[in-house]
C-alpha cells in the first residue's frame, strides 16, 4: 500500500510517504521558516509586521507561506489545522527529551 498501511495504530509510510515526509522536515528544518511560523501563531501578519518583528527581509518573509490577499495587502496566516499541531509537538517532544536545547547558549543568536 503506497499510501501507507496502519498497523497497531503506526502509521508506515510508503516510498513516496517518506519522502514527503522528509521534504516537510527539510521544510521545517530552516530557523527563519519556524520563526515565521511562531509568529503566525498569534494571528495573521502582513509581510512588512512579520519581517519587522523577527528582522529578517520581506523577500525572505514571504518565501513559501500560504497568503490571502486583502486589497492591495498580502496577510500570511498559519494553517492551524496541520501546522499547529506540529509545532505543538515539537515543542512538547523539546520539553521532554532535549530540554538543554532551550538554555543553550550557543544556540542563541
């Protein structure tokens, strides 16, 4: 089954599920993206709110987001129905197995 096959309520994915999945990670995997993504979480931002609040350049502010366009502005929102829940569990998985990440400082930038 390419889709994946449940079993014992595990999900194994196919060779196209996996690879999905690892483009979704690779996604994620840059700090700009899931910062923008942290930040959509308080509600809908336009490009200029998002790129002031974390610094960074509008170009790189719009760079893959899902937009809806309001007139002459463009407001970025977070899908809350799958993307949420990601970054919930990733801060819930944080907390529980790599809580040293949150106080190291050679993360910190």
């Amino acid at each position: 089954m390419e889709c994946g096959l449940i079993m014992s309520q595990q999900l194994i994915l196919g060779k196209t599920g996996v690879t999905a999945a690892s483009l979704l990670f690779t996604a994620l995997s840059n700090d700009c993206r899931v910062g923008i993504l942290n930040l959509l979480r308080n509600g809908p931002k336009n490009v200029g709110e998002i790129a002031g609040a974390l610094k960074i350049e509008q170009t790189m502010a719009s760079h893959n987001l899902t937009s809806q366009r309001f007139g002459k502005t463009i407001e970025y929102t977070l899908n809350r129905e799958t993307v949420e829940p990601i970054l919930r569990l990733a801060d819930k998985h944080i907390s529980k197995y790599a809580i040293n990440l949150r106080t190291c400082k050679t993360l910190e930038r």
